[in-house]
C-alpha cells in the first residue's frame, strides 16, 4: 500500500472572491480526509487479516476432529462437513456440498429420525442425541452417536441444522471388553476369596474332628445299647407269642428286666436324636462357612460371628488359648454372614499365631456401637507389629510367617471384604504392648 500523498498546489489563478486563506483551509481538510482514508484503510486489512487467521484456526479445528461434523441448510442440504465425514464416506468434501443429508445414511428409520430432528420447531438449543447409521465408503452400516443442534441466523430463526456424530463401535467394543474383563475379575477375587476361605477351613480340621467325636460317640453308645434291648425284645415277645407259661414269662421278664428296658428307652432315643441334631449343626456350619458367599446382603448379628468364629478357631488349636470375649447385646449390621464370619477368624488365627510363643497367652476382644457404626476391637499381648509393616499389613501376599504356614492373602482379603461392607479395618499397637485391629462397620 502507498501512503505517498499528492501534492496539493494552489491555484496559479485565484477564483474571484477566494483569497489564499480559503485555499489553505480546504488543502488541510482535504489532509485530513486522505489521513483518515488511509488509516481506514490500514485498520481493514488488520481485520483482513485476523479474519483469515480465525478462518485457519476453524479449518484446523474441523480438520483434526475425530468426530464426524456436517452442517445442513433449513432443507437439509449440505453446506460443509469436516475430514472425518469425509473420510468415513469416502467423498471430497466438493461433492458432498449440496447433496441432502439423507445420502448419508444406511436406513429408512434413521433418515426418519434425522427428518423429526431437523423438522422440530422447539428444538432444544443445546441439541438431542440420536443414534443413526450412516454408510461408510464401502457401503457398510456405521453406527453413529449424532448430537442434532439448530443453526440459528441473525434474526433468531433457525437457518439449519448442526450434525456432530461419534462412531461407537470401538466404544461398543471396548465396553462389552471392559465389562468381560469386569466379570472376569469378579470371578477370579471370588475363586481367590474361596481358596483363602478353604486354606482357613483346612487349619480347623483337628478342632472338627475332636468336636464330631463326641456327639457320634454318645450316638453309637446309644445304638448299641438300642440293639441289645431291641434283642431282648424280641426275645420275650416270640416267649410271649409261642404261648409260654405265666410263671416262665415272669420269670424271662425279670431276667431281661424288660421293665428298666423300657423305661430306659426314652431317654436313649432323646440322647441318640440329640448327638445327631449336634452333628448335624457342626456339619451344617462347615457347610455355610465354606459355601461359595452370594452378595445379597442380610442383617447380620455380629456377637453371634463373633462367637462362631471364636468356638471354631479355637478348635483348630493344639493348644488352647485364653479369649477375653464378653458377647453382649445384639449388634446388627447389613452384609454376608459368611464373608464376615471370615473376617473375624482371620483376625482371630492371626492373634494367636501372634501370642503363640507367649507365656500366657491372651486374646480380647470387644465390641461397642457409636455414631451409627458397629466398633470391634481385637487386642493380643504377642510382639506387636513392627512399624516397618504397618503400611504393609493389609497388601496381598505381604507376610512375615515362614515359607509354608501363611499366604499372605488373610488380611488383605479381610480388608477387602470389610470395604465392600462399607466399613474401614485398621491395625496399630496397643499402648499396652501387643497388636490391635479395629474392625468398624455401618449398623443396620
């Protein structure tokens, strides 16, 4: 651009009536029309110029969208569309301008869906999301998760329609993955919760045993006495049917003492029906502990956990030990009997493993309620847990038995149960030596 200004020279023949003064005034004005006109002139290809960049920067924006973008006209003609719409159609942007958008789709329903879309006079100005197919270049039905927003003119109506669509099958594709692997990991903490959960029976077989002892002694006692007086009867009724003497079947009665026989038998058949209903009940609570959990969740006593997982972890023990366990009223919270039952006994199996070498060994454990949670607190009088394993405790496979008597996997598995409950399970030394786990869970 010339900012060169033209001369100006005054007339070699004053007009009549005009003196040099006038000349100069309309030489000045005439100065600062041109000054005017050029710095105009400067400030529009400043705004040229800032007008394209903001063209490029929109360019570059629809170029690198990885959405499918198309704008129509109020017919639903294309007007423009971005490279990826390009690309998935298989056509220069040229040839789709013009075209309706109806081209573009795979289907009679979603041509009819665009059509309401772009046809709705109360359209929502932040736009509603459609789900069309759309026809790649080889003919191919896309699906398309399309988002219809109205192009509103100058004078507030609607000129057009704004079309920005995400292909979904690579979402599809990495949901039903995400979700398979989800199940996958569900199944594999379940197997892993189970495993741990065997581990923990097969430390209570000793304790089983000697608890089924008894009641199938007291039962097979019973039975045999149940045979010899099922003998003796029969005995003194083919008496009784072959006719015998009255003399000779007294005197039979009385050798048999048919009387104390009978009046011994009721007790029999309770006590025989009672060691049963006690083997029954050890039976049937190694079946529920061991039984695969369902995540239904139920109100749950925890003094009845507490005691269960007491009376059985102490039947594992060679040696028994002392256990500070008061019970109290019932606390109930909301969660799986079985998972937290074996909570309490790996709490439990690691107190006295704890205590093991301990002269006198002893375990507390208590329970309280405050601000809506159910509070049970464990203390041992063992070692203590080193501070170095604190932050350590809880992390799977982390454990300081020897090679062979531990998993690693009790409290870290325990933790993971109690978060699920929505409770918190913490550990820490006791001011008075020892270590103390706190175990804390939302009531009922």
């Amino acid at each position: 651009m010339s900012t060169e200004r033209p001369s100006s020279p005054l007339p070699s023949d004053p007009m009549e009536g005009v003196d040099e003064s006038t000349w100069m005034d309309v030489i000045q004005k005439m100065d600062e029309v041109y000054t005017r006109l050029i710095d105009d002139e400067v400030e529009l290809e400043k705004k040229n110029a800032e007008l394209e960049q903001s063209q490029q920067f929109i360019f570059s924006v629809l170029t690198s969208m990885s959405d499918v973008l198309v704008v129509c006209d109020a017919n639903g003609l294309i007007e423009q569309a971005n490279a990826a719409l390009c690309e998935l159609a298989g056509k220069p942007e040229e040839q789709l301008r013009g075209q309706t958008l109806y081209t573009l789709l795979a289907d009679a329903q979603s041509q009819e869906l665009a059509r309401a879309a772009m046809e709705k006079a109360d359209a929502p100005r932040a736009g509603e999301g459609i789900e069309l197919n759309l026809l790649d270049r080889t003919g191919q039905s896309v699906s398309v998760d399309a988002n219809c927003t109205p192009r509103i003119g100058d004078k507030g109506r609607r000129v057009g329609t704004v079309w920005v669509g995400r292909p979904t099958a690579e979402l599809k594709r990495a949901y039903h993955e995400m979700r398979a692997a989800h199940e996958a990991l569900k199944r594999t903490q379940q197997q892993l919760l189970h495993s741990e959960k065997m581990a923990s029976l097969g430390q209570l077989v000793a304790g089983v045993a000697h608890e089924l002892n008894n009641p199938i002694s007291f039962v097979l006692g019973n039975v045999h006495a149940l045979r010899k007086y099922s003998d003796r009867l029969q005995a003194y009724m083919a008496a009784m049917h072959a006719g015998l003497p009255e003399a000779e079947l007294d005197a039979m009665r009385k050798k048999l003492r048919i009387e104390h026989l009978l009046a011994d038998l009721p007790s029999l058949i309770e006590g025989t029906l009672e060691g049963a209903q006690r083997t029954a009940d050890i039976v049937h609570g190694l079946k529920r502990f061991s039984a695969m959990d369902s995540e239904e969740r139920k109100p749950v006593n925890l003094v009845d956990v507490i005691e269960r997982a007491v009376h059985w972890v102490q039947k594992g023990l060679s040696t028994p030990i002392d256990v500070q366990w008061a019970g109290g009223e019932p606390c109930t919270v909301m969660g799986s009997a079985g998972q937290l039952q074996q909570v309490m006994m790996n709490l439990l199996q690691n107190g006295f493993d704890a205590v093991g070498q301990h002269a006198a060994p002893r375990i507390w454990v208590g329970i309280g309620q405050a601000d809506g949670m159910a509070r049970v607190v464990l203390r041992d009088n063992g070692p203590g847990i080193p501070p170095e394993h604190l932050l350590r405790i809880f992390d799977p496979f982390f454990t300081t038995k020897p090679v062979g008597k531990g998993t690693g996997l009790g409290l870290s598995i325990s933790y993971g149960i109690v978060e699920q409950h929505g409770g918190r399970l913490s550990a820490r030394n006791a001011e008075d030596g020892g270590a103390e786990f706190v175990l804390e869970l939302p009531l009922a």
